[in-house]
C-alpha cells in the first residue's frame, strides 16, 4: 500500500512525459492520444479515490544525505489530490473536441498531464526539496502550455511574462529551503519547518509567503494572470480552478502553522488575500472580455482562500478552493465552447450565447450563480465559512471580505446578463473577433460541463455542520469558527442584492470617470508598474554592469593584455639583439677558430715535422725568456 501514492503521480507524470515524445514524431496528431491521455486521467482519479478512502501509508526514497523524498496523502491532501484528477480529467475530455487532426495533440495533452501531475506531486509531498522539484516543474509546464501556439509572438510574449513573473517570486522557495538548511531542519521536512532557529524562521516563512503569493497571482502578482488568458480555454480552465494559482493557496493552507509560528506573517497573509480579492473584484466588473473577466475574478476568489489561511481557517480555505475549482473549471469551459464556436470571447458579441447553445448556457448559468455567492449554492457557504475566521481573527478583514464578495456577484452576474441576453437580429456581426468559429459545441464538451455544474452547485454540503465538522477534523483544525446564522443571512441578503442590481443596471451605460475605469480594466496597471519598477531598473542596472564590464573589468584585461604584448616585444627584442647576438657571435667565434684550426691540418708528415720543430723552438725562447 506504500507504493499508491507513487502510483497516484506516477500515471500522468509518465503517460505525460510519453505523450510529450511522440508530440515530436509523425504521431503526434493521431485520433488515439486523447483517448490515451483520457485513460490516465481517469487511472489518476481512480488512484486519488483510492488514496482518498485507504489513507496507505507515507511513501519515501533517499534524496539527499538526510532528507528523503516522501509523499503523503493526508486529510488535506486527499481533498485536494481528489478534486485536481476531477478537473484534470474533466478538462482532457473537453479538450479532446477542441483539437483538430492539424494540432499537436501529442504536446499538448502531454503537457497537459505533466502539469497535473505535477500538482500532485506539490499536494502530497512532505518535504521541501520535493515540493520544489514539482513547483519548478509546474511553472515550465505551465509555460509550453501557455504558449501552445508558439507561432504567434503575442501568445509566446504572455507565456513568456506569466513564466518569468512566477518564476521570480519562486526564488522565495530557494530562499526558504537555504533558511531551513541554516535554521536547523536539516530533514527539511514540512511539518518540521515551523521548528527553524528565531532569525532563520522570519527569512523561512517571508520566501514561502512571497513564492506563494506570486504563485497564486495575489497582488502585485495578479497581472500575469491575465497574460495568461492567450493560452488555450482548457488550459485556462486547469490552470485557474485547481491547479497552478491553487498551489500557493493550497501552500499556505499547508503551513498554516508556519504563518503562525512567525507571529507577523498570519496578518499579513490575510490582508494580502483581502486586498487582492476586493481589488480583483473591481478589476473583474471592469472587464468586457469574458474570459480576462474569469482571470480577475480567480485572483479575487483566490483571495479568500489567502485569507482563511492568514486568519487560520485552514477547513473554510479548503472548503473555498474545491467549491472555485469546480465552479471555475466549468465557467472557463463554457467560455472556451463559445470561442471556438463563435469565434469571440468579447461580452457585447457574445448576446445570446446561452440561447444558442442551451446546454452549454445552462452550465455557465449555474457557475456564474455559483460564483456569485447567491444562497444555496457552494461557494456562499464557502465564503461565509471563510469570512467567520476572517471575523474571529479581525473585524476589519471581515468587513473588507463581504464587500469583495458583494463585487463577486456584481461581476458573476455582469457576464451572466450578456451571454442570456436575447439574440440580435444580426449575431455574426460580432464573431470571428478571435478566431474562425466553428458554430458548433463539440460533443465532448457537454458532459465535462454538466458534470462541473452539478459540482459546483452541490460542493456546500461540505460546509453543513456534519461534512464540516468532518473536515475541520480531517486538516487537523477541528476548533474553527463556523459561521452564525445572522451572518449567512446577511451575506445572502447582500449577494441578492448586489445581483439585483447589477442584472437590472447591467445594460445601462454607468457613467464614471474614463481614467478610473481604463486604470480598472488595465488591471491596475500592475504590468506597467512592474516595468516601471522592476523591469527598467533591472534593465538599466544591466546596462550600467555591461558598461562597467566593459569599460573597467574587459579594460584592465585589455590593458594587461596590451602590457604583457608589449613586454613580450620587448623580451623579444632582447632575446634577438641581445642573447641571440651573443649567440650568434659565439658561434661565429668559434667556426673561425676551427677554420683556423682545421688549416695545420694538411695530412704531410713533414709539415708536421716542420709545425713541431716551429713548436718547439717558440717554447725554447719562452724559456730563456722567462729565465
């Protein structure tokens, strides 16, 4: 039984990785390979369910000296290891009518079950250097996927900032893994982490909190989110409802005890997630183009599960996150039906979609009352349960969380007018903005939608006292406030009210001042600001070091370069002139002094007798000399 939650990763991981491959030869388009990547969709929930009701036990290998690679499926995990092989699996299906026979199905659905997979592996791993190992994962994939039609620059662009704005707030994780490494926790464990050295836990917790936020696209992160609306619809489906903007939510549910061991980063945390929700609220009704509408309103549904976590609702967080993923899975899908069939994705064109298309608006219908908050439905009794802690911890994250949830009726209710609208006498006018449509749904489609739908509408059993109570116990936090009846009322009561109104002012021009309303529907301009801010001083310190770099550090090599060439001259000019002609001289020297040997040497006998006799009378008078 210790081997399941191998299993349980291991099927998309390698089905995926196999998928990828043949993305690069002549199979890549064959009809097979989403039945394929269906079979491993449904082989994972099955594993999930599994894991779910069997609870085997930790699963380990040695990775480092010291630290293991071990996964776990435990309360937490189980919920959401569950709710990602749904949505996954929901999302291949629906995926399998949208590619035709010219598209890389093979890449595509490969990267698809990678990037599921690597969820997986995030929601069940019990130490940090795992965890890591699929966070990095994760982003790359999410990247190839964004970026699936890597023909045209604008999508490879958005994939491009989506990848590097994660990707630098991921740099937190090193930081938190070389902190705990510092702190004590050598096993690096997840629960351990909390038991870090005083200094070392600060520095721990702050690159948690910062690769979480930016990971879950909380503010100043939110911008990417939108760049990544140029993907495909699946792939906004998946990655806005359970996995990729859920990872950091579904990290700080995780170390829950971290934030609150650290004394500081719970409050933060929490006002972080309000603000984000209440922001995004306004960023969403600002919107006229559905699906950048969907991506504002993720990171402000986000938002409260951030904000359960600061406040310690670790249940109401998870309660939030699987109601959004079922919900918002869906609503992207229906919103990806009516792209590819009417080519559109922009609101005034998309007037009587849900006529058109009766099922695939009755699917969006029910998800955009979900997300609106509106009683009974899911995610009314999620917020309500995530606003009782945020009310128990402070009155004012209260306060700031039911008027985001107000604006979540406003804007799920803005998107809902137009596409249930009467058709215009001229629809087409307006489609074909995106794409050519196929003016039809894919078969495919329509059981992935009903099936979201339901879930969407049913998942706040899980917020009724028994189910809740169940599931406080099963994360380990069974003492968490559960909302009152006056509050459940009132947030009803504001939710219907705020729907009123906006189904009733939804097709009136509201007159606001332009700048307000173009900096709201710019997302806060948070991409420019990250380029004023981050961006061109990061730029201009580059240049400032390319400059320095060639100019001192390249000059002093020039210069020492240009030094040792010309000692080289010059130990070259003394070597020739100097040694060499000393050489030479000696040389010359002695070739004369052996020519002027070599003339005695004639081979007569008697000139020798002559030279010896010559020899000898010179020593004779050099001895009568001396004497």
């Amino acid at each position: 039984m210790s081997a399941m939650p191998w299993l349980l990763v291991a099927v998309p991981l390698v089905t995926g990785t196999v998928l990828a491959a043949l993305g690069t030869t002549r199979w890549r388009a064959r009809p097979w390979v989403p039945a394929l990547a269906a079979a491993a969709a449904a082989a994972t929930l099955g594993s999930a369910v599994a894991c779910a009701v069997l609870r085997p036990p930790a699963a380990g290998a040695p990775l480092f000296s010291g630290v293991r690679a071990g996964l776990r499926v435990d309360g937490l995990s189980a919920v959401m290891a569950v709710t990602v092989a749904v949505v996954t699996l929901a999302v291949v299906v629906f995926s399998a009518g949208e590619f035709g026979a010219q598209e890389n199905r093979g890449r595509f659905f490969g990267m698809l079950l990678m990037f599921a997979g690597a969820m997986l592996v995030t929601v069940t791993a019990v130490t940090l250097p795992l965890l890591l190992m699929a966070w990095e994962l994760m982003g790359a994939t999410s990247w190839a996927l964004i970026g699936h039609w890597w023909r045209q620059p604008e999508r490879v662009r958005a994939a491009d900032t989506a990848f590097l704005t994660t990707r630098t707030a991921d740099l937190g994780l090193y930081l938190a893994a070389g902190a705990a490494v510092a702190g004590g926790v050598g096993s690096l464990r997840l629960d351990a982490l909390p038991q870090a050295d005083s200094l070392w836990l600060h520095v721990l917790t702050a690159g948690v909190v910062v690769a979480a936020l930016g990971k879950s696209a909380q503010l100043p992160f939110s911008f990417w989110l939108s760049r990544a609306m140029q993907g495909p619809s699946p792939v906004s489906a998946l990655l806005h409802s359970a996995t990729m903007v859920a990872a950091g939510a579904y990290l700080l549910l995780r170390l829950q005890p971290l934030l609150a061991a650290s004394g500081w980063a719970g409050p933060l945390v929490a006002w972080a997630g309000a603000a984000t929700a209440l922001a995004l609220g306004v960023v969403a009704v600002a919107q006229t183009d559905l699906k950048q509408l969907l991506a504002a309103s993720t990171c402000a549904q986000i938002g409260f599960m951030v904000l359960a976590a600061g406040s310690g609702g670790v249940a109401a967080g998870t309660t939030q996150l699987v109601a959004h993923a079922a919900t918002k899975a869906g609503l992207f899908l229906a919103a990806g039906a009516w792209l590819s069939a009417l080519g559109t994705k922009r609101l005034t064109a998309l007037r009587g979609a849900a006529r058109a298309f009766p099922l695939v608006g009755a699917a969006f219908t029910v998800g955009a009352l979900t997300l609106a908050g509106l009683p009974p439905l899911s995610l009314w009794a999620a917020k309500d349960e995530v606003l009782a802690s945020a009310r128990a911890d402070d009155i004012g994250l209260y306060a700031t969380g039911s008027a985001a949830a107000a604006l979540a009726a406003v804007y799920s209710v803005k998107a809902l007018w137009f596409v249930t609208r009467p058709l215009p006498s001229d629809p087409t006018a307006g489609y074909d903005t995106e794409q050519r449509g196929t003016r039809q749904v894919p078969a495919f489609a329509h059981a992935p939608l009903c099936v979201l739908a339901l879930a969407a509408a049913v998942l706040g059993v899980l917020a009724l006292p028994g189910p809740a109570a169940w599931l406080r116990t099963a994360v380990g936090t069974p003492h968490e406030p559960s909302p009152r009846p006056w509050e459940l009322g009132l947030s009803a009561g504001v939710a219907l009210a705020a729907a009123a109104v906006t189904w009733r002012w939804a097709g009136r021009p509201v007159r606001l001042p332009g700048v307000a309303v173009r900096w709201a529907a710019d997302w806060l301009s948070l991409e420019k600001m990250a380029h004023a801010l981050v961006v061109r001083p990061v730029l201009a310190l580059a240049r400032s070091l390319a400059v320095f770099d060639d100019r001192f550090v390249d000059g002093a090599v020039r210069l020492a370069a240009g030094g040792a060439t010309a000692a080289a001259r010059w130990a070259r000019r003394l070597d020739d002139g100097g040694i060499d002609a000393v050489v030479r001289a000696v040389a010359a020297g002695t070739r004369r002094l052996g020519t002027w040997a070599r003339r005695p040497q004639t081979g007569l006998l008697h000139q020798y007798y002559a030279q010896a006799a010559a020899g000898f009378a010179v020593l004779a008078m050099i001895v009568l000399l001396v004497r």
